[in-house]
C-alpha cells in the first residue's frame, strides 16, 4: 500500500468518484494535475465549479440550461405538438447534433427500474403528465435507450398518456438492443426518429 502525501491522497479520491474511473487512472490523473501550468488548473477548477453553480434544470422539461425555461422550450420556432422524452440531458445533445428534430423534449433523468427498485415517482415523470394536460402536444415520441428498463419505461409513459388521446411513439429499431442514443451516429438517429413506430 502506498501512502501519498494527503492533497494527492484527495485528489484521486475525487478523481475516482468518476463514472468509469477506477484507482488506477485516477492516481495518473491526479499526478498529471500536479504537473499542469498553475493557470491550467485554475481554470479546470474554475469550470468544475461554474458547471455546477451555473447550471440547473429546466422547470418545463428537465434539461440541463443556464436560463430557465431553457433555450429549447422557450424557442418559437420549436414545433410544439411534439415532445421527444429521452433520458439524460446528453440525449439532447444527440438528437439536436442530427438538426432534424424540431420538437420539444422532456428528460426523465433516469429510467424506471423494477430490477433496482425505481418507480416513476423518481424519474421526472409527473412533470412531463402535467405539460400534457396544459398544452397542444400530439405526439409523444419515447427515445429511452433499448434496454429493459428503457422499454420498461416506454411501456409505462405509452399506458399513461395514451388514454388522454395522444399518439405515443417509440423510434424505430435501427438502434441496436441494448444500445445508448447517445453512441448512435447521426444517420442511424435520424433513421431511428423517421421510422418511429406508434405504440
Ligand atoms: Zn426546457
């Protein structure tokens, strides 16, 4: 076992906090820190705050924005009738880089899992049924991820707002089982949007 002095011993503990960041890389990744320019850490610890502090989520549809409602919901030219539900906000990023989808969106930020316990109630569900019932949406297209509970979840939004008379759709299966929108490239997205399905 190693012993690093405390500030390095820190660091990779935050560095290891990381999605996909074991020990190893953190403890490299920390040691790089250490042997940047003064001004290039500055700025990187600079970013992490302001990330942190200037961003929020939408109130209307959950994105990740610096104003509130964000650039998308508050945009006139956006095609309000359709609400594409996705569930992070770097399915956003996705969908607008394919330029084709002039809708609104609504990220659920998670997804129901009855494998791990999470009920709708803990995704932002509740919100995207109350922008329902006070708006003009007629389609709601359901771009989860084709995973279990990406289907799962799908299956639960179509019961929910079908019954108000809303078309729910779900994109079309260009996208691989099991695979993130967010990894899909442009063509296949754009595929994948164009020959959504009516559930
Ligand atoms: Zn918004």
């Amino acid at each position: 076992m190693v012993y690093y002095p405390e500030p390095i011993a820190k660091l990779i503990e935050s560095f290891s906090k990381l999605p996909g960041i074991g020990q190893k890389s953190a403890t490299r990744m920390a040691f790089h820190v250490i042997g940047m320019e003064d001004q290039d850490v500055n700025e990187f610890a600079a970013n992490l705050l302001s990330a942190k502090r200037d961003l929020s989520f939408c109130s209307v549809c959950g994105n990740l924005t610096e104003a509130d409602p964000c650039d998308i919901c508050s945009d006139e030219g956006r095609d309000k009738s359709t609400i594409l539900v996705v569930e992070e906000s770097k399915d956003v990023l996705a969908m607008e880089k394919i330029r084709e989808y002039r809708g609104l969106y609504h990220v659920l930020h998670g997804t129901i899992s009855p494998m791990n316990g999470i009920s709708p109630d803990e995704i932002n569900v509740k919100s995207l049924i109350t922008r329902l019932m006070d708006s003009s949406v007629q389609e709601v297209i359901i771009a989860t991820n084709a995973t279990s509970d990406g289907e799962a979840t799908a299956m639960y939004l179509a019961r929910m707002i079908k019954p108000a008379g809303i078309k729910v759709t779900r994109l079309a299966r260009g996208l691989a089982v099991g695979s993130d929108i967010e990894y899909a490239d442009e063509v296949t997205l754009s595929k994948a949007v164009e020959n959504r399905m009516e559930i």
